[in-house]
C-alpha cells in the first residue's frame, strides 16, 4: 500500500525556498516511515501543488506539511477535492474547508468550547483598530489573520502602537500573559485517544512559541482536568477525525482556554511522542482496509 504524505514547497527536502522550520517535517517523515513500513506501506512525501502527481496510485492521503495553503486556500481546497475523489483523504476536504477559516471557533463557542473573547473584523480601519481596544477592554491585543498558521501576518500591539498594514481580514483577542509565564499547551490525538502532550515554551521577550520564533517544547504528563478539556473540545465535533490538536493557554482563573483546534496540517511533535508514528500508521491501515 502506498500513502502520500502532503508535503508543500517550502517544506520538501532540497527545496531552494525551503521554510527555517521545514526539520519539523524531517522529524514527521523520520517517525512516520519505519512504521508504516512494518506494516506493509510506504509513505511518500509529495507537494500537494504537484500538477503531475497521480493521486489514484496512492491508497490514502495525508495532510501533512502544507504550509502555505493559507496564500492560495481556494487552490489548496480545490485540489484537495480532487485529491479526494481519487483516493482516501485525511482529515477530509470537507473538515478542512471548515477548519481553514478561524471563524469555526465560533461554532465551537456556540457548542460550548471555552474561547478567549475573540472580535472579527474583516477590513481593518484605524477606527476599527481603535475600537478594538475598547470592546476588549484590553490593552494589549493580538491581532491574526482569519485564515493563517504559524503567526504568519501576526501582531502583538498596544493602544499607542501605529496600526501596521494588516491587508487580510483579522481576528483579534486580548493578550492573555499566560503564554509567556507558563506556555501553550498542545494536545495530540489520533483517532480520539491520546498520542501524547506537550507545552510550549517562547523564547525570552518573545511571545511566539513557534520553533521558527525560537520556541521550545517539552513533553509532559497533562493534569486529568486539562486532558478533559482537550478531550471536551473534540467532543464538539461531529466525527472523530483521523489526528488532532488542541492547542490551549491557561486562564487566570487555572481552567484552560482553546486557542486553536488543528484539523488541517498541524505539526505534530514527533520528537514528544515517541509512539506517534506507530499510532498514525495502525490508524490510517485500520482506515484503508475498511474502506
């Protein structure tokens, strides 16, 4: 059986605009492979941009390292599409259109998700900058692209700070201080069941926790009530998905709060899941042979 694994340019080995932070993709392929292969497959990694790529010679997909659907989503989301009439898809095209615009936290809050108070603003104006400020009752806000990874086009601004052009439509959320005294945490599940979870850490003066920023992670053992809240977030969906992350920061008050539910091509940290590659490769056999 052969499995593509949806790789992107910025990601594939050799590539000469290869992202600083594409070793996270080695550390994916470097935990995926033996264990697809100990159990008769073999995974491929291929751009998932490739004109001449022949998805119907593969036995299933996976979205892994695309990332830079976010400068061509309806590109990436059609091709997916098509992908997927040839052959299996994980997470599904249809889960994917969902969760690439961040406005699916607004379904998540309406089905109970415990959520930082999040503004949505489409064209952001001076005014609407301003105003920002004052419906949050914060005075320091992070501002995100709707639709976006890794803080690509991201902001950390105070009420004083000069608007810088943000051409994208936004989201906008108080910042919670947690990120820089305790982490975020990440929750990685496959099938439902947890794979393992970590925290993440910026670097001094940063905000960022992402390893291109100068992040750096560690394994851990969550508390029960914390895995419940990851766990409680996944409930809210319709389907178990094939992998998940939950992303979570704590709140003052000690419960967490969901960051971001990662259904598309989440980095999934191989290096603090040492039984990851196993759990992905029994999943998407168990998936192909029921197919």
């Amino acid at each position: 059986m052969k499995v593509a694994y949806l790789s992107s340019q910025v990601t594939q080995p050799g590539s000469p605009i290869r992202r600083s932070d594409a070793f996270e993709h080695d550390y994916m392929m470097r935990a995926l492979r033996p264990e697809f292969a100990e159990r008769g497959m073999q995974i491929l990694d291929i751009c998932w941009d490739n004109e001449s790529a022949d998805w119907s010679r593969f036995d299933a997909a996976l979205i892994g390292t695309t990332w830079d659907y976010w400068d061509r989503p309806d590109e990436f989301l059609k091709t997916l599409e098509s992908i997927e009439q040839q052959t299996i898809l994980h997470n599904p095209a249809s889960l994917v259109r969902w969760n690439s615009h961040k406005s699916y936290l607004k379904e998540l809050a309406d089905r109970g998700a415990n959520l930082i108070p999040t503004l949505w603003i489409d064209e952001m104006t001076d005014a609407r900058y301003l105003q920002a400020f004052d419906t949050l009752q914060s005075e320091k806000l992070v501002f995100k692209r709707q639709v976006g990874a890794g803080a690509a086009g991201q902001h950390l601004l105070s009420r004083d700070d000069v608007r810088p052009d943000m051409p994208h439509a936004m989201m906008v959320q108080p910042f919670v201080s947690t990120i820089q005294t305790e982490g975020e945490y990440s929750f990685i599940f496959v099938e439902g069941t947890l794979s393992h979870a970590l925290i993440k850490r910026a670097k001094k003066g940063d905000y960022r926790i992402q390893s291109s920023y100068g992040g750096q992670e560690e394994a851990i053992t969550p508390a029960a009530s914390d895995l419940q809240a990851a766990r409680d977030v996944l409930t809210t969906l319709d389907d178990v998905p094939l992998y998940a992350r939950v992303d979570m920061i704590r709140h003052e008050d000690g419960s967490l709060l969901l960051m971001e539910l990662e259904l598309i091509e989440p980095y999934l940290y191989p290096e603090q899941g040492p039984r990851l590659g196993e759990l992905m490769a029994k999943a998407i056999s168990a998936r192909i042979r029921a197919r």
